[in-house]
C-alpha cells in the first residue's frame, strides 16, 4: 500500500516537470481528473496500453482512495478498513504521472484543467469520473455540515469510520434511522445492504434496537430479496416509512436528534442521512450537465455529448439503463480507454460492451446479487441480458454468491489500483 508519504514525495519530484514544457514533444496528452473506479482504471490501462505512445495524467488530491463499495461490509464487521483502502503505486508504476491536487476549473475551448494550486494541465482527451456530490437542501434540515452528527457515509472514508462508531455505542434499545435518497443515486441497492449490515451488527450487540427506514421511493433495487433477508434474520427490528406513509415528507433536526415524518416529530439515537446526487462538482463547472444534474454520454465510447474530447465515466453519467456502481465505473472505464487509444494513436476500437453485477450482502454467507450485460442501442447503454437471485434460495447457493462477491472486490482492485 502507498503511504502518503510517497504520493506527495514522488509529486513534488514531478512538479517541476508539469511545469516546463513536456521532453516528449507531440505526445497527445490524457488528463484523468478523479481516481476512483472509473478515473484510476482509465488511468492505469491508458498507460499500460499505450506504452509510452500518450502522457498520461492523474489528477486526485487524496493519497490513499478508500472505496463505498463494500464499505458496507466494514461497518458490518465483515471487512477492515485497511482493506478497502488503496494507493496509486500501482498506476505510477505503468508510467502514469500522479498530481496529488484538486480539479476546479475546465477550459473546454482551450483544452486545459485547472487546479487548486494553480497549475494549469493541457489536455488532448479529458476524462471527468469525480463521482457524486450532493443536491443542496434536498433533505431539509441536513447539510454537510451537521454530517459530525448525521453522518452520510456515502462517499467512503472518515464519515463511514464516524458511523459505525455511532452504532456501535448505540444505547440499549435505541433507534437508529437512515434517509434514503430519490433515484438515481450512486449503488442502488447500497442503502439497504446497509441496513442488513447495521442489523447484523444491532443483533449481536444491541438485540432490542429498532431500525427506521425513511424512504422517498415507492420501490427499491432488490427489494423482495431484502424484505425476505430480514424477515430470516432480523424478524422485528427494521421499520420502512415509504412515500405513501410520508417517507417523502421529512425532515431532520440534528441538534436535537429528532426526525420529523409528515409533520410528526420522533426521537431518534444514531441518523444516517443519505442525500439527493448528481454529478461530481467539476462535471458542471465545465458545463457538461444537463438538467438532471448527470452528464450525458454517448454510449458507444463514454464521451461527452457536448464535448467529443472529454469522456465522462461512472457515477457522474448520465448511464442509461446501467446502474452507478464500481463495477460499472469499471466496465464503461475499459470502453473509454479503447476509443481513446483509437484516437490518439490510431489503434483499432472494438464495439463497446459494458456489463455490471452488483452484490449485497443480507448476513455473513447470505448475498444475493442482480446484473446485466449491457451495449450501445436505441441511442443509450441499453441492458441485453439480465439476472437477479431468486427468492428462497438454499444456503449453498447463497454462499457461493457470498464468496462470489468478496473475489470480485478483490480482482476489481487490483484491475483498477495495479
């Protein structure tokens, strides 16, 4: 694992180079601005491909990337934080130039990023995958700000290390609530595996606590197989509140610990709330948003509608019928690369195919999972095969797909983290 300690040495060791002109004139320029999933893979095959053939750039303020996905499992006590942690030595490795700094700004016309320091980054392709931010004031009463109280745990890190420490000293017999967001959102079943796993918890160490589910939409990814996993496991202790019951209608008051559900106010012990996404903040700076507040793309190589040199991956897009998932990011990255070597160095590009699983885990050794195999049609990411668990599966099969789950992580990292 990379320490912080190397990613800001071998930086600065690079500084002055960003800022003298490249010694491999005419060498086409790929910035990639986020290093998540969908950034860090980009990045890293980019330039393990290209061989030399592009400059390729990383721009990502955080030293060590700590993944949502499986994030849940930390909080369930099923994986360590250190395990969903990751360095980018890897993709310094293959070649690719790591700027520990933060995006604020895309000239679009001249083709150069801006950032927080004040370096300016020429570009040739642009790749934008900052993930979500959050949509101010959709849940009233909650802002970033009250998230030391309420937090969200929905962009891994501190937050998630924050709530589970909340949970974990959680008053015998307390309540603890989670706000679910309006669609779309990044993991649509995230917010329920989740719960599973806050209730995992809850029954060992707290068997009397409720769980309160406030949510805004009518239906929910997965929601039979969910319904069925707690009634096994946690017969009881968890409550949803949806739209028809004022689940739409909320509002939290974190100074004194209440929710308030159409107008009623309760007290609650730990609040998770969840708010309304859209697109990473640099996305709309550069006027790549449209009204949903997602960046549209095409399907057939990930780029901008409004740009055909920048190409705007995972979370952030606006995906057709693909979910927001890591696996995802993933996938639509490994399209992208290829019709960016295409462009710049000529290479053929083979037809986009994108796939997506998403894995949920209900207790240790019971996961369920949903997925598709998805291509270019009717103008979008259109989904052509499909699958989900079945209800009343056996115990076999819920392991295999438990064990199913944790490889992928584990191959997926290192696909996108070198």
């Amino acid at each position: 694992m990379q320490t912080r300690r190397r990613f800001l040495g071998s930086a600065a060791a690079l500084g002055a180079a960003l800022a003298a002109p490249s010694l491999a004139q005419g060498t086409p320029r790929v910035v990639v601005v986020g290093g998540g999933a969908g950034g860090a893979t980009a990045a890293l095959h980019l330039a393990r491909q290209a061989a030399g053939a592009l400059d390729v750039t990383l721009v990502e303020p955080n030293p060590i990337y700590t993944t949502c996905f499986f994030s849940n499992h930390y909080i369930g006590g099923l994986r360590s934080l250190d395990s969903l942690q990751h360095g980018y030595g890897g993709l310094a490795a293959a070649g690719v130039t790591l700027v520990p700094d933060r995006a604020i700004g895309v000239d679009r016309l001249a083709r150069t990023v801006t950032l927080a320091g004040g370096a300016v980054l020429p570009y040739d392709r642009l790749v934008l995958s900052p993930g979500i931010d959050f949509v101010p004031d959709s849940v009233p009463g909650w802002s970033p700000a009250m998230a030391e109280i309420m937090p969200n745990g929905y962009r891994a890190g501190p937050e998630i290390t924050l709530l589970k420490a909340q949970i974990e000293s959680m008053r015998e017999g307390g309540t603890f609530c989670i706000v679910t967001p309006p669609d779309p959102y990044r993991c649509p079943p995230g917010p329920y595996e989740r719960i599973s796993m806050i209730a995992h918890v809850l029954k060992q160490r707290n068997p009397t606590a409720r769980i309160l589910i406030l949510d805004p939409k009518p239906k929910y990814s997965k929601q039979a197989l969910f319904e069925e996993g707690w009634q096994n496991h946690y017969t009881g202790m968890i409550e949803r509140i949806g739209p028809d019951m004022g689940g739409d209608l909320i509002e939290v008051r974190p100074q004194t610990m209440e929710v308030v559900i159409d107008g009623e106010a309760e007290p609650v012990d730990v609040c998770n709330v969840i708010p309304a996404q859209v697109a990473g903040r640099i996305v709309a700076e550069a006027g790549l948003t449209d009204d949903s507040g997602w960046a549209p793309v095409r399907p057939e190589d990930m780029t901008s509608r409004l740009d055909d040199s920048v190409h705007v991956l995972g979370d952030a897009a606006l995906q057709g019928d693909m979910p927001k998932s890591g696996f995802a990011a993933n996938s639509q990255a490994r399209v992208a690369v290829q019709a960016i070597l295409g462009a710049l160095t000529g290479r053929a590009v083979p037809p986009a195919e994108y796939a997506s699983i998403c894995w949920s885990v209900l207790a240790p050794g019971d996961s369920v999972k949903v997925g598709a195999v998805y291509a270019p049609q009717d103008d979008k990411i259109s989904s052509v095969h499909g699958f989900i668990s079945q209800m009343n599966e056996d115990a076999e099969t819920r392991q295999a797909t438990y064990a199913e789950g944790m490889g992928w992580y584990d191959n997926a990292t290192a696909d996108m983290f070198g």
